[in-house]
C-alpha cells in the first residue's frame, strides 16, 4: 500500500514539473537585462531558444545571477560579446566559462600576445572565438544584433569598444520590436558609426555616464526614449553631471543601475 502511495505522489510531483516546464517553455518571454553589476557593464538579451551577453561585468555577481534568466536547467550560454578589455567589462567572463557551455565568443580584436585566448581555451576549449568585424551580424528566433564598428585603426582601448545595435522582436498581434544601442566604453572623438541608422528606443550610455562619451549629436541620432546607465561606486565620478544635464535637456528618462538597481526591459 506505501509503495502505492509513493508511486502516487510520484505522479503528482512528476505532472507539476512537467506542466511548469511546458509553461515556462511556452510563455516565457523575450527580455533584455541590464544587470546591476556595480561599476561595471553587462547586459543579457534572453528568449526561450537562445541567451546572449554583451559584456559580463568586473567580477562574480553576473555569474552567481544567470540561472535567474534561463530556462529551468539550461546551463548553455549560446554567445558573448565582450565590447573591449577592460575588467570592468569582461572580468565575470572566466567564471561563466567555467559554469555554463558558451558556443561562441567574440571579442574586439585578438590581443596579439594571445594569453587571454589561451586562458579562454584552457577552460573552455569548444568554445568558438570570433573576431569581430564591422557588419558582423547575429540572428536569434526574436533578435537581430549588428555590429558597427571594428578596433581596425583604433589606438585607445576605448575607442575599440564594439557598438551593437540590438532589436528584439516580441510575437503577437501587433509584432511590435524594440530597438537597443549598446556602446561598451566608446568615446565621443570615434565617429564611424554615425554612418549607420542609430535610431534606437533604448540607448546604453556609453562609459558609465561620463561626459567624455556623450553629446548632443549622439542623442540627436539615436533619439532614445530611455537612457540607461551601468554605473556603481567609482572614483571617476561617474555619471558626471554633464552627462545628466544633456540627458534632461532633451527629456530623456533615464535609468541608474546604482540608485535603481537591474533593469528588466520589456
């Protein structure tokens, strides 16, 4: 009779799991996030088939908050951008390599002492490492990422920070898409990527809020109707209030991960 009532609540246990997978399975939606990482950038781009990062921020705090965003289970990461090499930027990326299975990888350039690659293929050896290049583009179920710019010709770490221009497709009746511009540490002096359509419904401002790496032309171009800025307690004086001000000047509503915390878009 036990061994009944086992088999049982066997059952029960066996239905509820598997309705809450088909469930999470079917209604999970497409969503960007903009971690909250302290001084420091990472952005994840999730749907039910695929996950993407842009950046993994300066330490352990992305990688202990991933299986948040997955679904129940999934320990692979299907591609990481990491827009250039500074630690604020991709010092997290060594612990995900380490807990999840990443397909691919692109990064700026390939450092020409190649130790990062080698520590890279050290812990992860299937994973892909690409160069990327301007043009280079990436298609998922709900999103279309393009990359604008390369570190060709670039001398400054900054400047060779990789642009994304991100959009995010939601189904349903009205099929609506959200367009992102994600600018890593680009400085205000690289221009190339005026030559693209930078119209964007959310702008990741550039650098942490600082007064170097925005201006009127760039708010112009992408006419963002929010502004989002990773940024936590530095000595830098990030975000300067230069960058606030102009923000304010052209009505733009922006978002603190420092004062607000992580930002769940849609």
């Amino acid at each position: 009779m036990r061994f009944l009532k086992n088999i049982f609540y066997f059952l029960i246990f066996a239905f509820i799991l598997t309705s809450y997978l088909i469930f999470s399975f079917l209604f999970y939606k497409p969503k960007v996030v903009f971690f909250n990482v302290g001084q420091g950038s990472a952005v994840g781009i999730f749907n039910k088939k695929t996950s993407l990062l842009y950046d993994v921020g300066p330490g352990e705090v992305l990688g202990r908050e991933l299986h948040r965003f997955l679904p129940f289970g999934r320990k692979t990461i299907d591609g990481i951008l990491i827009s250039h090499y500074d630690k604020d930027h991709y010092g997290g990326l060594f612990k995900i390599l380490k807990n999840y299975r990443v397909k691919f990888l692109i990064l700026n350039e390939i450092l020409p002492e190649r130790s990062f690659e080698k520590q890279i293929k050290l812990i992860s050896p299937t994973t892909k490492i690409i160069k990327a290049t301007k043009g280079t583009t990436i298609k998922t179920p709900f999103e279309f990422l393009v990359i604008l710019n390369d570190a060709q010709g670039k001398k400054e770490d900054n400047e060779k920070s990789l642009v994304v221009k991100l959009t995010q497709f939601y189904s349903g009746i009205l099929n609506q898409k959200v367009d992102f511009l994600l600018m890593g540490d680009l400085p205000n002096s690289v221009r190339d990527i005026f030559d693209f359509n930078l119209k964007s419904d959310i702008l990741l401002v550039p650098h942490h809020g600082s007064r170097y790496n925005i201006s009127e032309e760039l708010i112009q171009k992408v006419s963002p109707r929010l502004a989002v800025i990773q940024v936590g307690l530095n000595s830098y004086g990030h975000p300067h209030q230069e960058t606030i001000d102009l923000l304010k000047k052209f009505n733009i509503n922006f978002w603190r991960t420092d004062i607000n915390g992580e930002l769940i878009l849609p």
